[in-house]
C-alpha cells in the first residue's frame, strides 16, 4: 500500500479522489432522478424498497472503480439478496480481497421515493478489512463528507471534529426504524423508548450514512441502530473515527465490517449510551 501525497495510491491514482468521483457522479445522477423514478420494487419487506435508481447509481460507481481499480472487489448493497443471512454471506465471500470497496447506492431510498431530503452514497474502501477511505455525499445540500485513515475527516474541506456534549442529557441522539419489522424493530423501539427520556432529544431522519456523517461533523451527539449492513456503517465509522468520535457495537465491542447492531457517538457520551441500551435489553 503506497501512501502519496493525495492520500492512499496505486499507480499514482488515489483511491480517495475515485472514491470522492464517484461519489459526486452518482450523487448528481440521483438528483436528476428525484420524483422522476418509474419503477419501485419491495426486497425484504413492504419498508424495504429499491428503486431502478439505486441499480443505476450502484453500476455507476462499479463500473467506475473498475476503470481505475480492476484487481479490486466490490460490495454493493443492490449486488446482495436481501436479508441478514445473505449480506452476512457476501461479507464473508469477499472478506479475504486485500482491497474492498464498499458502497451503498442511495441510503435512504424510502426518504427518496417520497420526496424526502435525507440520503446519500455511501462509499468506502477497506485494505485487508480495515477501513482506509470513507466518503459519505449528500445530493441534495451537495455536502461532501470526506475521511481518510489518520488524516482527518472534512467537510466543505473543513475539518470535522464530534460534539463535545458530555452526557445524555445534554444531547441529540439519532436512531432508525428497521426495516425487519420481526427482529430489528422491536429491539430498536425497546430502545427508543429507553433512550428518549433520558436524552435532550431523538432524531429519525431515515438514513445511517448520513446520521454518522452527522455525528462526525458535530450535529448529532450519537446514534444508534439494531441490524444494519456494512454498506450502511463502513464510511460513517471512519469519518466518526477520524473526527474524534468514538464507533462500537451497542454492546461496547470494537467496530469491525461484520457490525450489524451499531452505536455511534463523540466518544464521551458512548459508554452512558451503551449502558442505557444494555439496560433496556435493546442491545440487541
């Protein structure tokens, strides 16, 4: 792995500037595309969409990292059946590459479906199975969220630092509603109802990409959801890391790419965050 002056480079082509391309490409397809997509299809449930839209955007950005990258692989959320077991199975398949993209299309689809202004594309690369270079775009506030391992994270080439609430009481917090209405949900909501009362308040925006992206550049305290995927948290947590933050599962466990339950915050709040979910018996 050769480290230049534009970051992490193959062959003098750095992985950060494809990642930021493609990003920035497929963000402004997605926004061409909004309130105009035709066809809508349910995965795993009737919350569970996928439009042709996140197809186009996903075959965007791999045919993109193929021109730069042949030799690397490429986990997208739109490539795996739906359902834990499968995403947990693609992870595995491609868990020995030596480099690994990862990428969510759209994060958010049901916000984009209904017109709501709350996704993005999510993008990482992970070397050996650490994450190296996170990107997180929003289309529509064109916000570009940047990081790269132990250089920071930026936004609007700024640098990002976490908020510096120093405990629940004092602070936003930001979760989801599942899409496994048998599982995820319910745990999330025994959450939810735990959490709330003791926070300033909760927030539901609908995208997990963007929440941690949110946590990384001080607008959000925390986060945290039952059953998500790496394509989903991979980006989030390096621009969590690298801006001060602190990413676990919701037991307190080190972050890896197989996280499915996630907790996310600016480091000082984490361990009142977890206990609250332990608490609950919401950890999952």
């Amino acid at each position: 792995m050769n480290e230049g002056q534009g970051g992490y480079a193959v062959g003098g082509k750095s992985f950060t500037a494809v990642a930021i391309n493609c990003a920035a490409k497929a963000g402004e397809w997605i926004r061409t595309k909004l309130g105009k997509h035709s066809s809508l299809d349910i995965k795993q449930s009737p919350h569970d969409l996928v439009t042709e839209v996140d197809k186009g955007s996903e075959s965007l950005i791999r045919k993109l990292i193929a021109t730069h990258f042949p030799q690397h692989s490429f986990l997208g959320e739109e490539g795996v059946e739906p359902g834990p077991e499968a995403s947990a199975q693609a992870l595995a398949d491609a868990s020995s590459a030596e480099y690994l993209w990862i990428v969510d299309p759209i994060d958010g689809t049901t916000n984009f479906v209904h017109g709501f202004p709350f996704f993005c594309v999510s993008i990482a690369l992970a070397y050996r199975g650490e994450v190296i270079v996170g990107v997180v775009y929003d289309p529509i506030k064109d916000e570009l969220f940047v990081a790269e391992k132990g250089k920071g994270a930026y936004v609007h080439g700024k640098r990002m630092e976490v908020s510096r609430e120093e405990s629940l009481r004092e602070s936003l917090i930001a979760t989801g509603l599942p899409a496994d209405h048998l599982y995820a949900l319910p745990v999330n909501l025994k959450g939810i109802a735990a959490v709330a009362p003791q926070t300033r308040n909760l927030r539901i925006a609908g995208s997990a990409a963007l929440h941690m992206a949110y946590v990384a550049a001080g607008r959000l305290s925390g986060f945290w959801e039952i059953g998500l995927n790496s394509w989903d948290l991979a980006a989030g947590a390096l621009l969590i890391q690298e801006s001060g933050g602190r990413v676990t599962d919701t037991k307190g466990e080190p972050y890896h790419l197989g996280v499915r339950n996630v907790a996310a915050s600016n480091g000082i709040i984490h361990d009142g965050l977890v206990r609250a979910l332990a608490e609950a018996d919401a950890a999952g």
